[in-house]
C-alpha cells in the first residue's frame, strides 16, 4: 500500500514532530510513503531519513499556504493518485485540488479564539482552508474530545468526518533507561515549545521572579522563537533575572530529551491548546509536570499532572 503524508509543516512546529513521527513509524512498517517536501529543508530531511526505508520525498520550491503551492501541488496530487492509495494532511494545507480518501488532521481552532495574535487577512486564510477541507475531505482527525467539540460547534455537519485520535509521542521520548548526557548542572524549572502570547509565557517569566528568591533553581525556555530579542527577553531584563535565566533556540531532540530528563519540574501556563503535546514528552521521560487549568489539559493528562490557575 503506497501513501501520500504532506511534509510541509515539516521541522519547527509541534506539527512537524507529528508529522516526522508518523511518517518515520509508517515507513518502517514497509508501507511506501510519498511526501512533499519545502527544498529548504532538503538536507535536514536527507539527514533525518537517512536510514528509513520506502520514503519517496518529492523536494518543491514553495512553502505552506503559498498561493504557489496551493495550485502547483495540486498537479503532484493528480500524478500520485493512481499509485496513492491514500492522501493524508498532517494540518489543514491542503491544495486546490483534494484527491478522494483524504484524511486531514486539524490541531486547534486558535484562529477562531481571542487567542489568535496574527492578523485577520491570515485568520480569514486559516477559515478558507478549514472549510475546504471540512467539504472536500473524507475523513477528519480531531487530535482531542476538546477539538472535536469547538469543530462541531462552529462547523455544523463536520461531525459526521470527525474522528478523534489521540497524538501521540516519538519512541525516542519514552525511553527512561536510556542514558543522557546532563546539559545543565544546576536544579531547573523548564518549558517547552514557542513563544506566542497563548503560551503565557510572561505569567511564568513573572512568577520565577517573585519565588526566585525562595528557590535555587534555574528555568529553562526551550523552542522556537520569532523575534531574536522579544517580550520575553526584554521582561526577564526588566526583572533582573539573566543570570537564572537559561534559554535553548531551535533545540535539537536530543538536547530537549536531556532538559526533560533532569529537569526538576516541567511547566505548561498555556492559556489554549489543542492538545499539549510537550507535557506529555515529559511525563514520558519521568519528569513532574505542573499545568494550567483549562479543559483540554485536564481532559489529556487526568491526575497525571498537577494544575493552576493560568491567569
């Protein structure tokens, strides 16, 4: 059976963990995978799939919700169809032209909340997208009941596509017994992913601030950042706490393994998620988690973690 799994999103996102974790297992199992590939990242990709067998890439010079490649990989999809038994989107970029039996995954709705921190032309772009693969897909997964339930209650009829599958974690973030080099020889408090305004990374930022005094410990921020100095850099300035400051930008999964596993505590203030993705990481690799208190969150991870009031 030969697939189709869109590797747009590929690196940078949780979306690109999601996608290079279902794309590496699949392919294992000698299912021959297609996938279409930014040329940008050819020689990340050529690196990470190195030893994975049945990968096609097809590498193309446009990146996601491109109007280039809303229409250029349309041409792709129709010369695949008669090999591809089925197309799979790893998010809601999907082209002009959506073959039969596609499947697409949507994360989250940020772009219909007050959590949206973009403008409205890409708020109203995301909407296009959603609505095209509402219609035209065969299957929907909702990575969550919580996602499921705002996709039913902004989209009537979606319901009758949704299924809901759990995300899940990469193999390599659920080995305890493996041994890490240790990156940070002092105690740490961390958090990981990027750093838009929903993440609530100045609630936290501010609250080290308040106990560091009480505690030895250092935090930890570990992600993708849009700005080289941004409103988490200049407020930890304001505060005067640099030097238990710590940050690690576009860290490698070898460097986030090791910040799990001797982390003393994993903390995740996100005011919205779809489903939350690193807390689980580090549950995995046996670290203590403390959450903010919002449904998705308390419905994931139950009495795995412990929980606060994020605002």
């Amino acid at each position: 059976m030969n697939l189709y799994i869109d590797g747009l999103f590929y690196k940078g996102s949780g979306i690109g963990r999601y996608y290079e974790s279902l794309t590496k297992e699949l392919a294992k199992r000698g299912i021959k995978i297609y996938t279409c590939v930014p040329n940008t990242l050819r020689n990340e990709f050529e690196k990470d799939f190195s030893n994975i067998p049945h990968i096609e890439p097809i590498f193309v010079d446009y990146e996601k919700f491109s109007l280039k490649g809303f229409f250029t990989q349309s041409k792709i999809l129709k010369q695949l169809e008669e090999e591809v038994y089925l197309f799979f989107y790893p998010h809601i970029n999907a082209p002009y032209y959506i073959p039969k039996n596609t499947i697409i995954t949507i994360h989250d709705l940020r772009f219909l909340t007050q959590f949206w921190d973009r403008n409205e032309i890409k708020r109203k772009i995301f909407i296009f997208y959603l609505k095209r693969a509402l219609k035209h897909s065969t299957k929907i997964i909702a990575v969550s009941n919580t996602v499921a339930k705002e996709l039913k209650q902004n989209f009537k009829g979606s319901d009758k596509k949704i299924e809901i599958i759990y995300e899940f974690i990469d193999e390599k973030f659920n080995n305890q017994n493996q041994n890490y080099e240790r990156i940070i020889n002092k105690p740490y408090l961390l958090f990981v992913g990027n750093r838009k305004k929903h993440k609530n990374l100045i609630l936290l930022v501010k609250a080290f601030a308040i106990i560091k005094g009480k505690i030895r410990h250092y935090l930890v921020i570990a992600g993708d950042k849009e700005k080289e100095r941004d409103e988490v850099d200049i407020l930890v300035e304001n505060l005067n706490i640099q030097e238990r400051f710590i940050q690690f930008i576009k860290p490698s999964d070898e460097v986030i393994i090791s910040l799990y596993k001797f982390a003393d505590l994993f903390v995740f203030p996100s005011l919205f998620e779809g489903f939350g993705l690193p807390p689980l990481e580090a549950v995995s690799l046996g670290c203590p988690v403390i959450l903010s208190d919002i449904p998705v969150l308390r419905e994931v991870f139950g009495e795995a973690g412990f929980y606060f009031n994020p605002y």
